[in-house]
C-alpha cells in the first residue's frame, strides 16, 4: 500500500513539475523566495498602520506562529520520518525540471512551507473572522504549495502532510491567543472592521499581482 502512494505522490509530481515554462520558473521562485513572506509582512502592515498596537500584535502572531510551525516540520517530522526530497531521490530526479538547479534540503516530509503558509493562513483568518480575509491568505498559501511541487522539491503528499500540520498549528496559536488574552491581557483583543479586512486582503492580492508583474520582467 504504501509503495503504491508513493508511486502515485511521483506521478502526480512529474505531472506537476513537467508542465513548466520561462515566466512561470521566475514566478514560482518569486513565490516560493522569503521576498513573497517579507512583502506580505509589509502588506499586514501597511494595512493596519492605522493602529500600530493591532499590527504589531497580529505581526509578533504571525512571527511566533510561523516559529513553530516551522519547527515541528523541519525540526521533527523531517529528520524523524526522513523521506528523501524528490529532487534529491535518484529514482525520480533525472526526471524532473529544477530551477536554479534548486534543490533544497535533503529530507521533505513535511513540507515547511505548507505547513508555515497555512498555518498563517489560519491564525489570521481566525483572527479577523472575515471571509475575504481567509480568501486571500488561502490563496496565498495555495500558490506557495504549488510553487514546491512546480520546483521539483515536494511531493503532493509532503504538501497534504504539511497542510495538516499548518493549519492544526493555526488553530491551536488562535486558542493559546484567546487563553492569553483572558489571563493576561485584561480581555484585550484587536477589533478588525470590514475596512480592516478589504485592506489586508488587497494587499494579499497587490502582492501577488506585482510578483506575477515582475516576474515579466526577469524571465
């Protein structure tokens, strides 16, 4: 059973990975650089500069969020369960289409990159409680996923594991948020309006707008 997963995680990757062209090798890197989360950082920021105590406690969430995130990927699934990246499996990396001859670490499951993006993707959705809010950042984290697997260094099933990882994370920052909050922080929490949102929403969209722009560019 599980030879047969992974030989369906290849397939689908090669599937993934072979369809590949100039624009869209310089978009997936954009995507997938520490560019796209520093952009985004800025965006949360500039959207809320209105209210530097609400930005800099949904950036410190975010921050922490990501730390740990990132953490329990790198630091303790990968080196536990240590599956060999594609682009670092000699039986399916002759195969694929690597981009600045990228190839990440050695070990992939799970993927840091779902699971960080996803985990933001969550927390801050839960945190704002505005559909537009989790449209944008869910997309956001859609596009870095995609962008692992279109570079040849994750599997779907490194994403799906990842996925889960992120977004269980998310929650339980949002609930150790809340826990916070009514212990230390004399029932203080941020009030997002529907202003708020739009903005922090459009600059997930402005973001990913000018990576696709520049990305023109550069190809």
């Amino acid at each position: 059973m599980i030879e047969y997963l992974d030989t369906i995680d290849q397939q689908a990757l090669i599937a993934i990975n072979g369809w590949h062209a100039p624009y869209f090798d310089q978009l997936m890197w954009l995507i997938t650089s520490k560019l796209s989360w520093a952009l985004i950082l800025v965006a949360v920021l500039v959207a809320l500069r209105h209210d530097r105590k609400q930005a800099l406690m949904v950036i410190a969430t975010i921050v922490l969020t990501i730390l740990i995130s990132d953490q329990i990927s790198s630091g303790l699934i990968k080196h536990t369960v240590e599956r060999l990246r594609p682009s670092h499996n000699p039986d399916i990396a002759s195969a694929l289409h690597l981009v600045n001859g990228y190839k990440g670490g050695k070990f992939g499951f799970t993927s840091s990159h779902a699971a960080n993006s996803f985990s933001v993707a969550m927390v801050v959705s839960l945190m704002f409680r505005y559909r537009r809010v989790m449209v944008a950042l869910m997309l956001w984290a859609v596009l870095q996923c995609y962008s692992r697997m279109y570079l040849g260094v994750h599997y779907p099933g490194d994403i799906v594991g990842g996925t889960v990882v992120g977004l269980l994370v998310g929650w339980a920052i949002y609930r150790l948020w809340l826990w916070a909050e009514h212990r230390w922080m004399h029932n203080y929490s941020p009030v997002f309006n529907r202003q708020d949102a739009s903005l922090v929403a459009s600059s997930v969209y402005v973001t990913i707008a000018f990576l696709a722009i520049l990305s023109i560019f550069i190809c």
